[in-house]
C-alpha cells in the first residue's frame, strides 16, 4: 500500500527543510508495511526550491518531484501532483506547515476504517490573519454557497487525504481554469472533516495578496454558477417593468391635462441620474457577461494546465 504526499512550493526555501523533517517523522513513526512517496511540485520558484528539493531526491528514494517551466498557480501544482502520484491514498498539503503533518496517521487511519472515501481538514479558526480578510472570506463563502448546488465548507483547506478514486474523479475534471475547492466539493464521495486551529507558516511569507484572493473568489463564483447571470437578467426585467409603470404614469396625467405644468421642473438632474444609473448597470451587466466569454474564450484555447521542465525519474 502506497501513500503519496503532494506537495506544491512556491519559494519556499525557508520551510521545505522543516516540512520535509515532520514527513519524516510521520514516515517513521508508521509501523505497518505502508509506504510513503513524497511529490513535491516546484511551482516555478526564484529561490533555492528547486536545489533543495533535489538533494531531498538524491538523498532519499521517497522524494519525487515535478519542476514547472515558470510559476502556474498552486491549482496547476496540485493538479500535477495529482496526476504524479500512484498512491492508494493520496494527499495534497502546503509546504510551509499551515497543514500539520501530525495529521495525517489519524487521516490514514479514518480511510483504513472504510466508513469514509476523503478526510479533509477545516481550520475553524482565523487567528494570525488579517481582519478584514477573514470578513472578506466568511462574505465569500455564504454568497458562493447561496449561489451554487456544491457545498463550499468555510474555512475549508486544500489539505486533504482522498483514496485513489476520488484523485481519479478529479482528474477526469479536465478544465483549464481550476478552483479546487469547488472541484472537491463537486465530485461528491464521503468526506470527513476533521477541524485544527489555524497555524501560521513556518517560514517565508504569504503568496496571497487581499486582490489576488480577490480576484481568486470571483473565479471560483463564476467558475462554479451561472447565478450572476441570471441575475442581470432579473435586474433588466425589473428596469423595463419600472419604465413602463412610468411611462403608463405621465401618460394618464397628459390625458387628465396637467401635463405640462410641473413636471418639468428638474427634468435635467433626474434624467442625467436615471442616464448613469442605467449605464452603469447595462456596463456591469456586459462586464459580467464578458467574464464569462472571457473563460469561454480561455478553456476553448485547450492549453495544457501546466509545462514541465524537469521530473524525477520512477
Ligand atoms: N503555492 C504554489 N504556487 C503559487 C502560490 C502558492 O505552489 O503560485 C503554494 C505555496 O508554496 C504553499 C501553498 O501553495 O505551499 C499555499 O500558499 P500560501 O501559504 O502562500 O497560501 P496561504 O496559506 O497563505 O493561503
Ligand atoms: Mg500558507
């Protein structure tokens, strides 16, 4: 039985050596015939990652590794090692120790009892981040659960343990624009969620500015609902439904006869309010719409979801 552990790094000089002691230590603290692999993927890192993770591998035939040719995102990395790895259970943590290896024997041991196919883990706490980015992140999670079928867990991390079909699911996702939490929670299976307090990295900062998580959010709402859409449409039956009342409105008062006598008293400001407004709304609309093509336009372009320049051989 083989255990594969991912792990994506993104300069993380600093904490690759700390993170590769406490796999250690979980590989050796392991007193059945199990074995472990480690698959670090080097997400295009300006640091010394890469010789790093090269003398792991020289000095330990458990280290695998997978190189990219620039930085892809942490989604591309994780689909990479996904697809590395040949593990019965196969797991995705970060590199800088947010995602404490401690867990994972009792992990292994919750799949070992059958009952479920995913063991996943669940901060339920934010300390150490920034204020407004944890009210950032709660908004988030209840408007993309309002808005989509799947159930995104708040607080939810990539770290997870999942057993070689539900890696198989994921994998058969085969789109180019990944958000992962959504894709975990699509593929359905039955997951366990154990819960941890958060930690702060070991070492290194970071790789999430607020626009970047940002940015991040809106690809996972349009990635993974239609909703916004439908709700422009909303906005434009509303809009019409209120001209026309209006329209209706001045037109029974010219028939009563007192059109012209006081309704064209700041006719100018109104008229240059209602103007903006509405544009305002017609360019949101278009924006929105434009996101979509916009990922329409990308995912039709078929382009690999990463490129590799260097792997360890198996
Ligand atoms: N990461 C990556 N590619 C990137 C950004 C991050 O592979 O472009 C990796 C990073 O090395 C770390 C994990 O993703 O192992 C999580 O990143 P980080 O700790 O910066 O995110 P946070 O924990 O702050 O959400
Ligand atoms: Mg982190």
């Amino acid at each position: 039985m083989l255990i594969s552990l991912i792990v994506p790094c993104y300069n993380e000089e600093g904490s690759l050596p700390i993170l590769y002691e406490a796999l250690c230590d979980v590989r050796k603290s392991d007193t059945s015939d199990r074995n472990y692999e480690f698959i670090f993927v080097n997400d295009g890192s300006r640091d010394k990652t890469a010789e790093i993770i090269r003398d792991l591998a020289a000095n330990d035939k458990g280290v695998k590794y997978i190189f990219f040719s620039r930085n892809f995102g942490k989604e591309a990395a994780m689909y990479a090692g996904m697809e590395k790895a040949k593990g019965d259970y196969i797991a995705i943590m970060d590199a800088d120790m947010q995602d404490p290896p401690s867990l994972i024997p009792e992990m292994i041991k919750d799949l070992d009892s059958g009952e479920y196919d995913i063991v996943a883990a669940r901060r339920v706490t934010r300390k150490g981040e920034p204020k407004i980015r944890s009210w950032f992140a709660r908004r988030f999670y209840r408007l993309i659960n309002r808005m989509c079928d799947v159930e995104i867990a708040d607080g939810a991390r990539d770290f997870r343990l999942m057993k070689r079909e539900v890696v198989d699911a994921i994998l058969s996702v085969k789109e180019r624009q990944r958000f992962s939490k959504g894709i975990f929670a699509w593929v359905g299976f039955r997951t366990k969620w154990v819960e941890h307090e958060n930690v702060e990295r070991v070492a290194g900062e970071t790789k999430w500015s607020f626009w970047k998580l940002f940015r991040y959010a809106i690809d996972g709402i349009v990635a993974f609902t239609t909703a916004p859409l439908r709700i422009a449409t909303y906005m434009g039956f509303f809009f019409a439904f209120a001209g026309f009342a209006y329209m209706l409105y001045y037109f029974i008062r010219a028939i009563i006869g007192r059109f012209w006598t006081d309704v064209n008293i700041m006719g100018y400001p109104s008229l240059l309010c209602f103007i903006l407004f509405i544009g305002g709304l017609i360019l949101m609309a278009l924006g929105l719409i434009g996101e979509y093509i916009g990922r329409i336009y990308i995912e039709s372009k078929a382009r690999p979801i990463y490129i590799t320049s260097e792997e360890s051989k198996d």
